[in-house]
C-alpha cells in the first residue's frame, strides 16, 4: 500500500486503522460538507497538497461511506 491511498480499502484502512479515526456517517458528512467548500482553508490545503484526483477520489469515498450508513439505517 502506497502513502496516498489508491482505493477506497486502502483508505479506509488508513483513516481507521493508522489514523484511529472511526468512518461514522456524521464524521463523513462534516468532512464532506467542508470538503465541497471550496473556500474552506482546508479545502485548498488539500487540493494544493494532494492534487484534485485525489481531492475528487476522497470526496466520492466519503459519500460512499455516507449512503452505505444511510442504507443501514433507512435515513
């Protein structure tokens, strides 16, 4: 597995395993909410650090997250 994660697995490895960070339905949606401000400082941190495939990549897996939680409790 590389540094930057290539696919959803990987990152969600990354994110629970090495960050210790739990994929909750409301963490993804408050990353995702300032992820789709593309004036938030962290929004243009990322973009500049990462690139946007990588931006977009992230984007789309934390929306993936989102409807897989709101599919198991029909929100």
């Amino acid at each position: 597995m590389s540094i930057i994660p290539k696919n959803f697995e990987e990152w969600k490895i990354c994110i629970e395993k090495k960050c210790g960070i739990p994929l909750t339905f409301q963490f993804a949606k408050k990353r995702l909410a300032i992820y789709q401000d593309y004036s938030h400082p962290e929004t243009i941190r990322f973009i500049e650090q990462y690139g946007i495939a990588h931006y977009q990549r992230v984007c789309g897996w934390f929306s993936t997250v989102i409807r897989t939680e709101e599919g198991k409790h029909g929100i």
